[in-house]
C-alpha cells in the first residue's frame, strides 16, 4: 500500500511538471517568435496584442485568451503544488478506511478554471487598453500615468486586509481542506475553484504588472512566479509582501512624475 501510495505522489508531481514545462516551452516559443517579426510583419499577425495599426477581432482576443490561460498555469501551478499533495494525502488517508476517493486532477482541474477566469479578464483589459492605444505591440503599457497607477494600485493592495485572507488561504494546504472539504468529483472541482479564488484574490494585482513590465517579458513572468512562491511558502512572506508593496507605490509615484 505504502508503494502504491509513493507512486501516486511521483505521479502527481510528474503530471504537474510536466504542465509546467509545456506551458514555459509553448510561452518561449511564442516570445521567440515575437523577437523575430519586424514591425512590418506584424499588422498581419494573428496573436493579439502584436500590433496597434488594426482593430482586434474575436479570434485575435481568443488567442490572446489563450495565452494568458497557458501563463497562469506556468506561474500559478508550482505554488498550488502543496495543496495538490495534501489533496492527494488526504485520499490516501481516505482509502485506508474504505471511504469514496477523488482524483486529484479533478481538484487542479477546478484550479486552472478559475485561472482561466482571471485569464479572460486579463485579455479583455489589455483588448481595453489597445482600443485606447495605450500599449505598445510588445504588450507593454506605454502611457506613464496608467503604468504608474497599476504599480500605485498593486502596491496599496499588499497592504489590504483582503490580501491577507487570501494568502493565509493559499498558505495553510490542510486547514483548508479541513473546512472546505467536500465529497464526490463535484464537491472537488468546487473545492480547486475556492482554493483558486484564493490564489487570484492573493495575486491579481501582481499578475497585473506585466502590462508594466511587459506581457511576454518572460524574465518577469518567472521573477513575479517566484516572488508568488516565497509569498506562500516562505515563513514569514506577508513581511515580504508589505515591502514589496511599499517598492510598488514607491515605482508607481516615480513613472508617474517622469523618472522611468
């Protein structure tokens, strides 16, 4: 039993890296891709977000949709890695008394829906700011006033009450599946779609710097992925929250008054 059960664990880890690096691999791919366009090129591009000179169209916001939902499960997948396990531990425990078990895919299932939520909404705002030609085809925010607000705005969240709920959410695996537990395949995609709107009302508002720093800027998509990691599995990562915020609204102030 004790084999079976080690096995599971390897399983489990496998299967998510291996949805790690298919992300990371499709998300290299396509920035390599962008790297090799000139600007010439890139009117006739399908991914939106590749250019200013045409209106977008539905396919062009679906595959930028996609996009966004591939980076989610590349930034957002190694953080809820633990609460996977403890998903999976809890099952194993289950079985040893004969009670009803669950896959646990069915669990991160319901988790990379509720990124794919967030993913939407990514898509359709920076949809927004292209209609307001605001962002450049490097899928950078391009206007001071707007980049200096969405520092200004993630900075002040890091230090909101609602921050710290979720991140406490995010950071205590069984705790949470103690009084979220539900039974059936059902009550697990529920129990990931709650375990996600933790994780996206922790990490909204940093997921909304890459229209600072760069929506493909793949440097700082594994700097905000990391710094998501130590917020929830660091000792004391709300200390390094609060400082980050504070760096936020201190960067937000300075792009705003010119010193970019």
């Amino acid at each position: 039993m004790e084999a079976l059960f080690r096995r599971e664990r390897l399983i489990l880890v496998g299967c998510l890296a291996a949805m790690v690096l298919l992300s990371w691999a499709y998300l290299i791919d396509m920035a390599i891709d962008m790297s090799g366009m000139s600007m010439a090129d890139m009117p006739g591009m399908a991914m939106a977000g590749m250019t200013q000179l045409e209106p977008w169209t539905l396919r062009d916001v679906t595959l930028l949709f996609v996009m966004w939902a591939v980076m989610m499960v590349a930034m957002m997948v190694p953080s809820a890695a633990p609460m996977a396990l403890a998903f999976l531990k809890v099952n194993q425990g289950r079985r040893r008394t004969s009670r009803p078990v669950v896959g646990t895919w069915v669990f991160v299932l319901g988790y990379i829906a509720m990124w794919s939520a967030y993913s939407l909404v990514a898509a359709v705002a920076q949809w927004g700011l292209h209609e307001a030609a605001v962002i450049s085809p490097a899928m950078v925010v391009t206007s001071p006033y707007v980049g200096g607000a969405i520092l200004i705005v993630a900075g002040i969240f890091q230090w909101t009450p609602l921050k710290y709920t979720c991140l406490e959410g995010c950071r205590s695996p069984l705790s949470f599946l103690m009084s979220e537990w539900r039974e059936g395949a059902r009550g697990a995609f529920v129990m990931g779609l709650r375990h996600g709107s933790y994780c996206v009302g922790c990490c909204w508002a940093l997921m909304a710097l890459l229209f600072v720093s760069g929506v493909m800027n793949l440097v700082w998509v594994a700097i905000i992925s990391a710094f998501v990691m130590a917020e929830k599995l660091l000792p004391r990562g709300e200390i390094l929250a609060r400082v980050a915020g504070l760096l936020f609204m201190v960067l937000g102030v300075a792009r705003m008054v010119g010193f970019r």
